[in-house]
C-alpha cells in the first residue's frame, strides 16, 4: 500500500503521493485490526477513498503553432480556419474553452467565435495593404499565436 498509511493506536490516513483525479478517482483497501490475546482475534472493515475533481488540467491546443492562408477581397464573415484546444478535466465546467483573439492586433480583420474557435474576416482584406496577420488567441489559461497570409 503505497498511497496510505496507518499509525499504530489510531486510525490516520496520510496522503503519501499526489493525488490526481485524471489519473485514479478512487481507493478501496481493507483496514485489519488485531488485539494482543493468543490466539490474536481480528476484525476487519472495508475503506473506500474518493479522490473530488478540480480545475487543475490546462487546456491544449491541437497544434503550436497554425498558419492559414485566405484569399483577398472575400467577403465579411468568410471562414479563414478554426483552433481547437482541448483540456483534461473530468468535470465539463472545467473543462469548458473559450476562444480570444488579442483585440490590440486584429479586431478591424477578424474574430474568433467563443465557442468553436472559428475565425472569420471582420472587413474585405487586401493583399496590397495587409500582406500577413500575426493573430494571438488565447482561452482562459494559455495563448498561442499564429501567421495568416493574405
Ligand atoms: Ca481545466
Ligand atoms: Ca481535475
């Protein structure tokens, strides 16, 4: 038994290694007790442990780094390509992302939906004027940037 340990007169539990949800959510041993007569007499009882999830896994994203090329002159609104970060908790609360796009590069050219992480134009782009976007999107925990040319 490597996780738990008992101490001799009293029944104490100690956590003798880090304990992660994602990776084990529960414990079952069997607790002995012996008295001093001889023959010794025992008793025994089941113990079950439950390890309680929390937010402590970041999201990923898919990939490092994206690159995306786009035409010009398409019209507001067109799909230029979509992130996707995934993250391990049990819990859907926390394992729930959103999507943003640093508004100091790119809030006049484009936007990333919330939810989906799809990023679409936000006005006509022109190759003669904007050659390239460097575009940061972050979620809540964690950023990635990436390239996209026009
Ligand atoms: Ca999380
Ligand atoms: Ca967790």
């Amino acid at each position: 038994m490597d996780l738990l340990q008992l101490t001799p007169d009293r029944v104490f539990l100690f956590v003798r290694s880090d304990l992660d949800y994602e990776r084990r959510c529960s414990y079952s041993y069997v607790v002995v007790a012996t008295d001093a007569g001889q023959p010794r007499l025992t008793g025994t009882s089941q113990l079950d442990v439950e390890v309680i999830d929390v937010d402590d896994e970041l999201p990923h994203f898919d990939v490092p780094h994206y690159r995306f090329h786009i035409t010009e002159n398409l019209p507001v609104g067109s799909l230029v390509g979509q992130v996707r970060a995934t993250d391990r908790d049990t819990d859907p609360q926390f394992r729930r992302v959103y999507y943003f796009i640093d508004k100091e590069e790119t809030s006049s050219f484009l936007m990333v939906d919330q939810q989906t992480g799809e990023l679409r134009t936000l006005a006509v782009l022109d190759r003669e004027v904007t050659p390239a976007l460097t575009v940061s999107v972050f979620h809540l925990t964690y950023s990635i940037r990436w390239l996209i040319r026009i």
